[in-house]
C-alpha cells in the first residue's frame, strides 16, 4: 500500500468546472475549459478538454465556482504535474481570489455524524 506524503488532505471535487487561462509569451491569453478532480490547501487537480502547450513550471490562472454558493474563486497557480495529456497538478502561487477554505468546505461530503458550527 502507498504511503500517502502529503501535508494537506486532497478533496474530491464533484463536477467543478474551471475556466483556465494560459499565459503565452506573446501576451496572448488563451482560455480552456476542465474539471477540478481534488483540490488541497496547496494546489488542485485537473482535467481538461483538450491538452495543453505547457510545460512544467509554466504558470496558468485558474477560475472556478464553489459547487453550493457559487462565489467565484481565481487562483494562479504553477504546473507541478503533467498526469496524462489533459490531467495536470497545479500548486498555488501568491495570488489567490476568493476563499481555498470555502471551496473546500463546500466540496468536502459532511456524514450525518457531523455538526457544524460557522461563525458569522
């Protein structure tokens, strides 16, 4: 059995679609869209419809909505991770729009054991 390694827990997302916007060295932003397959405190999974020109390192800007309250949420991010032609590892760098906790939060499947208590 693998040992897992990470410091954060990975969520599974459920049908979270992303707008994801390349940055060219000609200035050119161009625009995919995909799937969020987990998200972290760190970085995010994904999928997209077609495969990327990218390369590892590449910066990439993701937008996306929380799946319950639909608040927007921009991240940039760096690609850590090419997993297939169209699935790639993102981590975070500085910028980040909107709440990681609260799209965690909304992805994250509470059981029936859990009682939750939000400060307004």
């Amino acid at each position: 059995m693998k040992v897992e390694r990470r410091n954060h827990q990975r969520i599974k997302s459920k049908n979270v679609q992303a707008n994801i916007h390349l940055f060219t060295p000609s200035a050119v932003e161009t625009d995919l869209n995909g799937e969020i397959l987990d998200i972290s405190l760190t970085g995010i999974r994904l999928k997209l419809s077609k495969p990327l020109d990218k390369n590892v390192n590449d910066n990439i800007k993701i937008t996306m909505l929380s799946p319950e309250s639909g608040t927007p949420i921009t991240v940039h991010g760096t690609l850590k991770h090419l997993h297939s032609d169209t699935e790639y590892g993102v981590h975070y760098t500085h910028h980040v729009d909107g709440s990681i906790d609260d799209i965690l939060f909304e992805c994250e499947k509470l059981n029936d054991s859990t009682l939750l208590i939000k400060h307004l």
